[in-house]
C-alpha cells in the first residue's frame, strides 16, 4: 500500500480540537525545524510522500468573517507550502514532498516554473495537489469578483496542466554538453518552445528550467465530481479519495480506474488513497480514551465554521428548507456540498445539532485494530493506499510510524526500505495525458 501524510503550515489540520491537546506542540509553527523533524520522521518510516493542504486566504465564510477561524485555531495556512518543502527536501533523500497550488488563478508559465524547480532540487520527489478552488474568497484575492463554475474551472484546469506539460519538455534530457574545451555549454537544437494556446491560457515559453530525475512532478488531484473523476482520469498519479462506507469506496475505485482505463492509461498509472484520520494506542480501550478526550476539545462553533468553509454555505444562517446548492452557487467542495445535503434531507430540526458535533471519521484502536482496518480496506478494492490526517501535531503522525507502520510491514503490506529514489519509482506509476 502507498502512505502519504496530510500537513499544514500550522497547528490545525482538520481536526477542530486537535491543537488544544497538552500534547500538541504549538511553540515552532513558524519554525523550519518543526517541518524538518516531521519530514525525517515519516522518511524514516519509509512513506511514499507528504502533502500540504492550502488555501490562499482565510476561510470568511462562516457568520460573514473570519472571526471564528482565527479566535478558535481553525484550519488556517500561516506559511506559504513552497517556501516550506525545500526546508523538508534539504534534510531527506527520499521522501516525496507535495503542494497544492490552484489552476484557476496562477499562471501555467509560474506553476511549471516554480513546480519544477523543486523538482530538480528534490531530486525527483515533488507532486503537484492540482486544485481548482472552489471559494469566492480566494477569488477575489486575486483580482476576481468570484469563483467560475465548476465547468469552467475544469476547463480551465485541463488547459494549464496541458501547458505545463508542454513547458516542462522544453529541454531535452541530453539537452547540456557541457565542454569547456569547445566552448559548447548546450545544444540549442534540444530545447523547445511550447507555444501553447487555449481558450484560457496561453504561453509561448521555453521553460528555462531543465528536466528532472522523474521527468516533471508527480500529478495528485483530489476531485471527487463527475467532472473531477474525468479529470483525474486523464492526469492524476494520486488521487486523494474522501472516507466513506465501504461498499461506497469500492464503488469510487471501480468508476476511477474505468475512467484511466478510458482515457487510455494503465489503472495501475494511479494511486487511489483514502482520506483516513488515526487514533492509536496500545490497547483498544486506551486508544478510545484519547479520543473522547480531543473530540471533547473540539468546539461546536469551530466544527460548524469548518462544514461551511467547505461547502461554500454559511451554515450558521441555514435554515431546514433552503437550498444547499442555491446558498453555494459556484462555492463548495462537491464532496461537502453532499455531505450537507445528505444532513439537511436526514436531520430536518436537528440540522444545526447535527453540524455542531461534525468531526472526521477516525480508525480507533490499538496498533493491530487500526492495521486490521487498513488492510482490510485495502484488500476489499477500497484503495491503494491512504492520506493520513492527523488529529495533533506532531503525535499523530509520530505514534502512526511508530506503532502501526511496523506492524504493516510485518505483515507484507508497506514497504520496509525504499527502492527508488523518486516519488514516481515510490508509486511505479506513468504520468498522465
């Protein structure tokens, strides 16, 4: 199976009460030896990678601000991802290093530029998270008075990462001589313009940034729409798959892998992992403690601020018979805009109660339960593998690689050391098309 590990640029993943745990570290969020520490530990445990989330802002959405966000700990990015990961790549060799970056307001020509820079830096380890963003707020961080639609996003998405591709075959693997005798440094005749033209982006290059070790960065995409699937059917090499019942994983892993196969690529060509949130002791029942105890921490306010930060629905203002849809427009993750839905037809008068105790779906249990629910979800065709997010920082990741990593690869199904050195050797996956 393939691990990956879930980050932010500060103290709150998705877990609204984690940072209020006495065992949260909360002194070095701004510190590059928190972020090298984490990324030795989970190397040393031989995980195929990590990812940071991002958003570019603060979540506004919930009572009209950011009050709640900022006064509670919200899930709040307070370092920029790119500035953050060659801090992680100086001190590893192997582990691969992921962030997330929005095709629907940066420039093809920058995200090449930039994403493979680190690229090469790494020594082949880098992913791209392609995000289409789904937040108004966003948006008009970058000069727009909202969101597009979620076609028009797609749309747009396809174009930039068609470019990319494009910018970052702009020199040849051979393309550097290098002879000082002749004077000869490269052949031009092996590098290339792009001259790519869309209906949305355009860009002439070439790229001045040479190929990588694994050619460009590894494509991850979390998507979970129709239009999502299609998407990541064509380019992703991960797909970052949400928790749910699971014959409802089985079902999103058949319709995946029949979409790369439609699209003409390998089902092997693509990572599906599960979203999954770990808590882990030695026994069941010291494990079970540990979680009442932080899902105590959570507070009620927080939980709901986080549910209408990504469904794009200020569900502090939503009544029983409104409109989900209606009240997000163009804003909303697909997957939380269900969610809510689902809620909303179920709950009815209780829609409110219901959303002021929505914590993730956590895998509790000793180092053998919580294994036991990994392989069983991997073997039953739920996935290839899984994102863990973690409840507090840095000990959830830190007793995951201590406790049940081990016990994984006792029983056949983690790696034990790396064989690659790259994050695409890690995945033995082809890039899309």
């Amino acid at each position: 199976m393939h691990l990956f590990a879930y980050l932010k640029t500060g103290p709150t993943a998705l877990h609204a009460g984690g940072w209020r745990h006495p065992d949260a570290v909360l002194d070095d969020f701004l510190e590059p030896g928190r972020y090298q520490a984490i990324a030795r530990t989970l190397e040393q445990a031989c995980f195929d990678g990590c990812f940071f989330a991002d958003l570019q802002g603060l979540y506004d959405i919930h009572g009209g601000g950011f009050d709640t966000y900022v006064r509670r700990g919200g899930q709040i990015s307070f370092l920029d991802p790119m500035v953050v990961l060659p801090v992680m790549a100086a001190v590893t060799s192997r582990l691969g290093l992921g962030a997330t970056l929005s095709t629907s307001f940066l420039h093809p020509y920058h995200l090449a530029r930039a994403l493979l820079s680190m690229d090469v830096l790494s020594k082949g380890r880098m992913a791209w998270n392609i995000v289409t963003s789904a937040t108004d707020l966003e948006a008009r961080n970058y000069g727009m008075d909202e969101i597009a639609d979620k076609a028009a996003r797609y749309e747009r998405a396809d174009e930039v990462v068609e470019a990319c591709m494009k910018l970052w075959k702009s020199w040849d693997k051979d393309a550097f001589t290098l002879d000082k005798e002749s004077g000869l440094f490269a052949d031009p005749a092996k590098v290339h313009y792009a001259n790519y033209e869309g209906r949305y982006v355009r860009t002439r290059g070439p790229l001045s940034i040479p190929q990588s070790a694994q050619g460009h960065p590894v494509l991850m995409q979390a998507g979970s729409s129709p239009r999502g699937i299609q998407f990541a059917a064509r380019w992703a090499e991960i797909v970052f798959a949400p928790d749910a019942a699971d014959d409802k994983m089985q079902e999103n892993y058949r319709t995946l892998k029949q979409g790369i196969v439609a699209a003409d690529r390998s089902p092997d060509d693509c990572a599906l992992c599960v979203q999954t949130t770990c808590i882990v002791a030695e026994t069941d029942s010291m494990a079970q403690e540990r979680a009442d105890y932080v899902n105590a921490l959570a507070t009620e306010e927080l939980n709901m601020a986080t549910v209408s930060a990504n469904s794009g629905v200020d569900v502090s203002r939503l009544a029983g018979s409104e409109s989900v849809a209606d009240l997000a427009k163009n804003q909303g993750i697909h997957e939380a805009l269900s969610m809510l839905e689902t809620v909303q037809r179920e709950r009815g008068a209780a829609l409110r109660q219901t959303l002021e105790r929505r914590l993730p779906n956590m895998i509790v249990g000793s180092y053998k339960t919580v294994a036991d629910r990994l392989e069983a979800m991997f073997t039953s065709g739920c996935c290839d593998g899984f994102v863990l997010t973690p409840v507090m920082f840095p000990g959830s990741h830190e007793s995951f690689c201590r406790m049940v990593v081990p016990e994984l690869q006792r029983r056949g199904l983690f790696r034990t050391h790396y064989t690659g050195t790259t994050l695409r050797e890690h995945l033995g996956t082809t890039p899309g098309r």
